[in-house]
C-alpha cells in the first residue's frame, strides 16, 4: 500500500465522524462514540467527534454527553447538505491537523461514500461494513469483524502501518450509551475553507424516507418465507406489542416488500428486547441480524431449521396457526381489546 500521509508514531485518539441529518445525529455516531468510550477507557485515549453542518453546533454537547472528550465542529452554510465534494475535503483537512490514530463512521450510505473518499486521500486503508470492534492487547492495533457475505466466515483485518486505521460500524451493532448530561468536554470550532465552486453537485431536494428506523426497535417481528407474503399477522401482532415489522431476504427477492426493513448480513443489524422470528428458516445471512436480541420466539415449520440454534423458545408448527391464538392472548392481556 502507498505510503499514508502521516504515520503512526504521530497518531493519537479514536476520532469518529459524527454524522448528522436535519439537525439530528444519526443514532450509529451515538453507538460509535459509546464503543470508543468502551475501548479507551483505562488506556487514556482520547475520544473526538468531527461534526459538519449548518447551525449544528449545539449537537456537540450530544456527543460528549455520549462520552465524546472532544467534539470539532466545522458549520458553514455550505455544508447544509452532505456532498461528496465539499465533507471530503472538509473533514481530510481536519483528520490532517488533528492526525487521528483511528477514525470510525456509520456504514450509512453518506458514510461509505464518505469514508472510501477520505481513505483514498489519507492513502490509508478502510475495513468496510464491520461487524465488532476491539483493539489488540499488545499493539493497540484496531481489529475490525467483518462477515464473510458467502456465510460461515468471520475475517478479523487490521492496519498496522498507514493511518488512520479507518472502520466502517454497521448500525445497530452496538448500543446508544446512556447520555449523562453533566459530562464535560471540549468544543472547538474549525475555520471552514470552501467556496461554492469546490461544490460539483447541487442538491436541489433532499427528501428523508418514512419508514421506521428497526435498529431502535425494542419489539421486532420478522417474516420470511413461510409468510407466503401475507404480513397481516405479522403487522398485527407487532402493533399489539408495540413494536415493528421486518423481514428476511426471501419476501423482497419475491417483491413481496422493500428493502427497507430487511435484516440480515445485506440488511439491518438488530438488537431488539424481544423478537419473534415468524416462517425463517434461519440461515447465517439472517441470523447476524438478531442474534443480539435478549429474547427470540422462533416459529418454523421445520424442526431442523437452522434459526431454532439461536432462538431461546422454539415453536415447531406454521406461523398461521400460531399466530391467531398468540395474538388473542395479547388482547385479552391488554383488556380484550389490544389497548395498551
């Protein structure tokens, strides 16, 4: 690999991107800015969040509420809606002037474009989508998990030369730490140098999407194939519980349903209190996706299905005949009528 443009012996800190949209910060910087906590505490690293936008800078105290030491902060009417062009070059002068050791963002899709962007740059490496992680106990060495997509395979990469050591976090793998409000920390305006004509792209409408975020989702309920796309079950029994509905890769390959609510390997990764996994036969790409649940109800047809290995309670039977009792137990718990 190229030689990066500084080294590690001028390294220091975990920095993270935090990401922000509509003036609200996405809830993967949060579960980042939680996990460096988590690894720097004991090691006396320094924990610094980068945050662009326009009029953001009360978002700051969010991030080091979360456990951020330092937040810098370029706002700039410029900078009002992400464009390649523009953080790119805002967010490498700043990794530049501060030299990060290691640099964390969401794998959302304005931090993938993002982060393999700023790699290039920093002539450094970038582990991608990563799953878990962890510094070596020797070197300090960020250790990146990152799934193999064929299943079964479980690569550990990391970067002992270039820096920063960048890692893309899928959402939902780690928790939101719980915010204290009397935490201090440092915030530091950057000087923002950019013209509209180092803008390429114009953004003429930003519209935002109004599905439910299921990465936040307390109760979940997933169908797949047993479904036989039918989700009226499905929606019903995660209305009564109040929770939300998602799906493995079999009803959108079928077009039974979007992407949006996906969960697996190439979907979301979940971390619900409860979920009930309805009609999945359970195979790695989806499991990776519920697995951190603290409680899974499997219901398959199939006995030998792959999901009964990760469920605690196991259900052999169709979904549609287990479903309609399940949901008459919920209603009368909840008054007979699923009031809540």
């Amino acid at each position: 690999m190229t030689k990066s443009l500084y080294g590690a012996k001028e390294a220091s800190g975990i920095w993270i991107y935090l990401e922000q949209s509509q003036g609200q910060l996405e809830g993967v910087s949060l579960e980042l800015v939680g996990k460096a906590r988590e690894l720097a505490d004991g090691r006396g690293i320094p924990i610094v969040g980068v945050l662009l936008g326009d009029q953001v800078g009360d978002l700051a105290q969010e991030a080091i509420a979360a456990g951020a030491d330092e937040v810098r902060v370029a706002d700039d009417p410029l900078l009002r809606q992400y464009t390649t062009d523009g953080y790119a070059r805002v967010v490498t002068e700043i990794i530049l002037e501060g030299k990060p050791d290691i640099l964390l963002l969401g794998a959302t899709p304005d931090g993938r474009d993002l982060a393999g962007r700023i790699a290039v740059r920093l002539r450094t490496g970038l582990t991608a989508d990563c799953t878990d992680l962890k510094l070596e106990e020797k070197s300090g060495l960020l250790i990146g998990e990152v799934w193999g997509f064929g299943g079964g395979v479980i690569a550990y990469i990391k970067c002992p030369d270039n820096r920063p050591q960048m890692a893309t976090v899928r959402a939902g793998v780690f928790a939101v730490p719980k915010p204290d409000a009397a935490r201090k920390g440092k915030v530091v305006n950057v000087p923002v140098k950019l013209s509209e004509k180092d803008i390429k792209v114009q953004v003429l409408e930003h519209v935002v999407g109004g599905g439910v975020d299921i990465t936040r989702a307390e109760v979940l309920v997933a169908a797949g194939r047993g479904c036989q796309g039918d989700f009226t079950l499905v929606n019903e029994l995660a209305s009564l519980l109040d929770g939300e509905v998602g799906w493995s890769r079999v009803p959108v390959d079928e077009g039974w349903v979007s992407r949006d609510g996906m969960i697996g390997q190439t979907g979301y990764t979940t971390r619900p209190k409860l979920a009930i996994v309805c009609g999945i036969s359970g195979a790695f790409q989806f499991t990776v996706g519920v697995e951190k649940a603290e409680t899974i109800v499997a219901i398959n047809i199939d006995a030998e299905a792959p999901i009964f290995e990760a469920a605690d309670y196991c259900i052999v039977d169709d979904m549609f005949n287990v479903l309609p009792p399940l949901i008459e137990a919920v209603k009368k718990a909840r008054g007979g009528n699923g009031g809540r």
